[in-house]
C-alpha cells in the first residue's frame, strides 16, 4: 500500500469513511501532519495503541496495515473550530484562544463552512 495523499478536508473525510469520525480526530489530533506507518499488527505499546487503544488500533490496522497514511492536521483544527462554535458555548476569541487560530481565520472558518452548507438557488430545479 502507498502512501494514501488527500488535501486536508479530503484527506480526513476519506479517513472518518474507512475508521469512523472519532477514530479520524484522534489520529489528526495526535498524528497530524505526520506521514504515519501503520503496521499489520500493532504491538501493545506501539504509540498508535497507547494514544488510540488496543481496538482502535486494531481498526486502524485493519484498514490500513502495511502502509502509510498522510494524517491531516489543519483538517482536524478547523473541525474543532466547528465543533466549538456548533456548541455555542465559547465566544469567537475564547475558540480563537482555544485552537490557536486568529479570531480573524475563526470568521472566515465559519464563513466558508456556511457557503459550503447553503443549497444552491438551482438545486430543487428539474431539467
């Protein structure tokens, strides 16, 4: 198996897709940015079972045993922006402080999750 290269949102849809979403996060949220060898088998105390657990590291080898896989990282930060705003918990600074991001890139997060989730005018048209 070769190295399995998406861009960032791509990349971590196609990895929830295969491993489930919070298997996805973790492995962004630890691994990110990271190019990642998943064994056939992964040991007890490999750092993939001790920072996912022995059955999602088994999971993970499942899927992905013998190859590589490219872990996005950005992919994961912009999620939890989205996570955090969906919550409506936090502020707009308190999640710009929480993920490290400008309180600047927070609104155009947002934005752009908001055009990407609005129908187009010409979606209910027949042909």
């Amino acid at each position: 198996m070769t190295a399995r290269e998406l861009p960032g949102d791509d990349a971590l849809t196609t990895l929830a897709g295969a491993v489930g979403d919070e298997l996805a996060m973790k492995l962004a949220t630890r691994f990110g940015g990271v190019r990642l060898y998943v064994p056939r088998q992964i040991g007890e105390h490999h750092p993939i079972c001790a920072a996912l657990g022995r059955e999602d590291a088994d999971r993970l080898a499942a899927w992905a045993g013998g190859g590589s896989l490219d872990i996005p990282k950005q992919a994961a930060r912009r999620e939890r922006v989205r996570q955090l705003r969906s919550r409506g918990a936090l502020t707009i600074s308190q999640i710009a402080l929480e993920t490290s991001y400008t309180e600047r890139h927070i609104y155009r997060l947002l934005r752009a999750q908001r055009d990407t989730d609005q129908p187009s005018l010409f979606d209910d048209l027949s042909s």
